[in-house]
C-alpha cells in the first residue's frame, strides 16, 4: 500500500494506524485474549507449528495461570 509506506516516511504514525483496520490486522496476526488466543492460534497453524511466540505489551509473571492455560489449549 503506497499510502502506508509515504506515512511511515513521513513519520505520521498515528496516520498509519488509521489506515490499518482490524481485518488487516487479523490477516497477518493471530489476536485475542489469554482466555481466546490458544485455540485462534491452533485453528490457524494446525499441522504447521510446533511452538509460537507472543508479542506482549508487557512482561508477563511466568507464573501467571493464564500462560500455562495458554500453553495447555496450543497442545491441545
């Protein structure tokens, strides 16, 4: 998308964000909630992953029952 890239160089970042809707988002990443993502991620890359990576805002506690859920609906 032409638009995107003049954006980026320009620096109009806020700009970009408004071009990018949520179904592009969804094209290109897996999104939800502790509670959803599992089994989004499963559905999409059943048979073709093994393992996966999550890009968070934050640290996550490792001990924060939600990850071993998580990881519990990906190997499912």
């Amino acid at each position: 998308m032409p638009h995107l890239h003049r954006k980026s160089v320009d620096g109009d970042w806020e700009g970009m964000a408004g071009l990018i809707t949520d179904e592009m988002v969804d094209t290109y990443a897996v999104t939800g909630t502790y509670a959803t993502i599992g089994q989004k991620i499963r559905e999409r890359y059943a048979g073709l992953l093994d393992r996966t990576a999550l890009y968070q805002t934050h640290l996550p506690n490792l001990d924060d029952p939600r990850l071993a859920r998580l990881v519990k609906e990906f190997n499912a």
